[in-house]
C-alpha cells in the first residue's frame, strides 16, 4: 500500500533559496513577516512539517546568496508560538554549539510548541562557516564528523533522558551534567548525509534522512530510497526518507519552463563558482558540468504545469519516499499557488486535518 507523502515547506531564512539567480524572485531577504507568513499558509494548508537550514556563511557573488540568514533555533521558537499543529525542526551546525545547550533549547521549544519539535542533525562540511569564527577542528574533523555526530547525538539522547550524564570522550567531557526540563516526548531527529557513510549515520542513528540524486529522477530518488531503507534494516531500524525539491509550478509546462530557463540564464556565475569551490565540486565532472544542476545547486527540482507537479508528488510516494521539503522560486506567492492549484490534483497526500483551536 502506498502511503500518503508528507509535506513540508524548507522555511526562507536565508537569502535566495536553492535557486542562484540574480533576479528578484529567486532573490528574497530572509525576514520573520515571510517566515511567519509561510508557516501559517502551510500549517492552514494540512502540511505536516516545517524546516529552517542553519547557516553562517554564504557564497557571496552579486547576490550574496546565503549571506544573509536568520538562526535556526531561535526562529523556530518563534514559530512554535504562532503555531499549534503543524512539526517543527531545527537545524544544528554541531561544531558551532555544545550538545547540553541544544539539549536544553530543544526542551524549550519542545514546551512551546506542545511536543511539535525535532532537530536536524548538520555534521559540518563547509571549512568557511567554522574557521571564520575559530570552531573548525581542521582536516582530521572532516574525516571523523560523523563519529563527532554520534557522540554528539548520543549526549543528546542521555541529556532528554537521564537524571545525570557523565561522558569522557576526545570530543567532549561532561562531569555529572543534568539538563531540566526532560522533553514531553522523544526528539525526532533529521539529517542529510548522501555519502555512503552519512547515509550510514541517518540510518542508524536518525528518524528521517534528506536524498539527493544524481539527477531529478523518480526512479534515481527510489533507489536512494531503497538504499537508504535497506542500510537503516541492517540496524533494525526503519527510517522515513525526504526529498529536498524546488517547484516551480505554472499554468502550462512550457509556462513553467520559462520561468526555469529565466533563472539558469540570469544565474550567478560568482555565487556559483564559490559554492562549487568550497564543496569541493568540480563542473567539469558529469554530475555537476549541466548549468541547470549547479543553478538549482544539485538539488531535485521540477517544472510544470499544475497537473505535471501533482504527478511528480504522486511518483515521489509511488517509490517508496516518505516526504517532500517544498523551496520556491517566490515564497510571497508561490506556497499558496501550490496549495490552491497542486495540491487538489494530487492522489497521494494526507486529508486535511481540522486546525486545532489553540488553549
């Protein structure tokens, strides 16, 4: 039986999405008004999470992509109080913040939002966001973030659920360490990784793992997903996979498909070259050489008609994926555009829940 796709909106806080084009759309500044605004379409709409990325430093280019955005915990603590439904998820850059202070921001928010909120686990890849403020722990830390990422998430774990928690490690040292409020329930958790070992980490250790294809195809994404699925079996486990997309949806294909070849013409070829320099990408491989691949900065993207992106959903839960993350072009238009013209088309979303009236 296949099952309903979850929902969720990949909330603007920061500056020009996944789409890095000089225009404006895709050019946003990441403000509360269009966070709030999106958050309540969304939640009013019956979607079933909403995620804010962390990060703390951008590509520059003539668009500054990402230099500009707002912190991840303390803007979904702001949006768990204007909320009353819909899941909420953080994002933790752990080399920048120790295990027993997110502990405890998770337990606030946690108590905010009535037992709405998960964190989504970032191990750190970009030199430049840590070096600049004196936090990368240098080569050897790439190579072992995950093993960071274990330990990191284990004294999570014993924090939310034990009295006191004592852990000698090379990363971290922690001396009879209480941390109160526990949280109503147990922390669900998020992550990203798409090399074979991240993929190993999410699952083992997480509730839900993003996917990223080589290409934007149902079938790549549904064998991710099978990998993905099967790696977190050899663990006893079972792991919920999600699909980072940007839409762009229109009245026709080829309306939309303007809009897309709009974006890759007007793309920020600096913004684009600093992104692919420092995650190590080289355009000339075949993954990364198309201009629409690195416009859309290798995420899956889809372009069509209303009826063409029901169909593309549709196909995301037909091959087993558990969730879509929406990014748009235009947050000030284009959620609502999908809720009041997509998402009616679609076979495979949940029914509307009825919105809770709150105490």
């Amino acid at each position: 039986m296949v099952r309903p796709l979850d929902l969720g909106i990949f909330l603007p806080n920061a500056k020009g999405g996944a789409i890095m084009a000089t225009g404006s759309p895709p050019q946003y500044y990441p403000t509360w008004d269009l966070n709030r605004k999106n958050a309540l379409i969304a939640e009013n709409a019956g979607f079933q999470f909403l995620l804010s990325m962390v990060k703390w430093r951008g590509f520059g280019g003539e668009t500054k992509h990402w230099d500009y955005s707002l912190e991840s915990f303390t803007l979904m603590s702001a949006v768990a109080a204007v909320t009353s439904r819909i899941q909420l998820y953080a994002s933790v850059a752990i080399p920048t913040v120790h295990p027993a202070v997110i502990a405890k921001m998770t337990a606030t928010i946690d108590d905010i939002s009535n037992g709405r909120f998960g964190v989504n686990i970032v191990s750190g890849w970009n030199k430049l966001e840590y070096s600049q403020m004196g936090l990368w722990g240098g080569d050897e830390y790439f190579k072992r973030r995950y093993e960071y990422a274990t330990e990191y998430l284990t004294i999570l774990r014993a924090l939310w659920r034990e009295e006191r928690v004592n852990y000698k490690s090379d990363f971290f040292s922690l001396d009879d360490c209480k941390s109160y409020p526990k949280p109503s329930r147990e922390i669900p958790i998020i992550c990203a990784g798409q090399s074979d070992r991240g993929i190993q980490f999410t699952a083992e250790h997480a509730d839900y793992g993003f996917l990223g294809g080589q290409d934007d195809s149902l079938e790549d994404l549904g064998r991710l997903n099978s990998k993905l699925l099967g790696v977190a079996d050899g663990f006893g486990r079972k792991v919920g996979a999600y699909v980072l997309l940007t839409v762009i949806a229109d009245e026709t294909d080829d309306k939309a498909k303007a809009r897309r070849d709009f974006y890759i013409e007007t793309s920020d070829k600096e913004a684009m070259a600093e992104w692919a320099r420092v995650a190590g990408m080289d355009f000339s491989r075949a993954t990364y050489k198309d201009l629409a691949v690195q416009t859309f900065m290798a995420i899956p993207y889809v372009a069509g008609s209303y009826q063409t992106v029901a169909d593309y959903l549709d196909g995301l839960a037909e091959n087993g994926i558990a969730g879509v993350c929406f990014i748009f072009p235009d947050y000030s238009k284009d959620l609502q555009l999908v809720v009041d013209r997509v998402l009616p088309l679609m076979k495979r979303r949940h029914a509307l829940q009825p919105q809770a009236v709150p105490a």
